[in-house]
C-alpha cells in the first residue's frame, strides 16, 4: 500500500520501519505492542500521532499528517 504513492511518503518526510515480535522485543515492550500487527505514526515530536492494528489507508495517513500544525507551516513555504 505504502509503495502506491512513493511521492507521497517523500514529500512528507515519512520514514517506514519495520519491527517483529522475534527480533525487536525491546521496540515492541517499549511501545506496549501487544497485537501482531500495529501501525504506529510517529511525530517528529516522537508522539504517537496515530494508532491501529488494522492497515491504514494512504488517505488516512496523508489526511492526519497534513493535518499537523508543522505540516501546515512546510504546506505553506512551499513555492
């Protein structure tokens, strides 16, 4: 899904990783990640901006980042 708009994920400084319960415990502890799936967007605050353990659409994500006062400002400068 991410990979349907690549531009997208660029433009707004999206960085995707991926952690599993095998290998990352310490990332899933620190998160209280209990669902064997979760998607988590992280601000650059480091806050979680958005939580679910379903898969989110790319208008959803675009939709909440968009909405976030440092993304307005960047929206704004941009000629």
């Amino acid at each position: 899904m991410l990979k349907a708009d690549v531009n997208g994920l660029n433009e707004r400084d999206i960085e995707v990783r991926y952690y599993y319960a095998n290998n990352d415990k310490a990332a899933f502890k620190a998160r209280k990640l209990t669902a064997p799936f979760t998607v988590i967007l992280v601000g650059k605050d480091g806050g979680d901006k958005l939580k679910s353990t379903l898969p989110v659409s790319l208008k959803k994500l675009f939709d909440t980042i968009d909405g976030m006062p440092m993304r307005k400002y960047e929206m704004q400068r941009k000629p």
